[in-house]
C-alpha cells in the first residue's frame, strides 16, 4: 500500500513548515493595526461632589 509510505507525506510536511516560518510567519508579525492604543494617564481624574440632595 504506498500511502503508508512515509517518505513523500514527510518532505511534504518539512517543506510546508520551511515555507510557513520563512515566508508567511515574518508577514503575519509585520502586521500592524490601523489604531494603536493610546497609553492612558495613571491620575485620577478629579471628581467635584454633587451639591443637590438624595431625597
């Protein structure tokens, strides 16, 4: 049964890894978003209390 011969399913395998970490992996980590998250302050924001009553 020459499916079960490993010799062509493994060359394939290597190469389509060799492929996939030379070619597609440094396009995948190029990618940048359109929107980079602004960093946000560590203050507070002061508040001012309400003045009017609960009732």
């Amino acid at each position: 049964m020459p499916q079960l011969n490993p010799a062509p399913w493994f060359n394939i395998l290597v190469f389509s890894w060799v492929v996939f970490l030379t070619i597609l992996l440094p396009k995948v980590l190029a990618h940048t978003f359109p929107n980079e998250p602004t960093l946000q302050s560590t203050e507070k924001p002061k508040t001012e209390p309400w003045t009017w009553p609960w009732y």
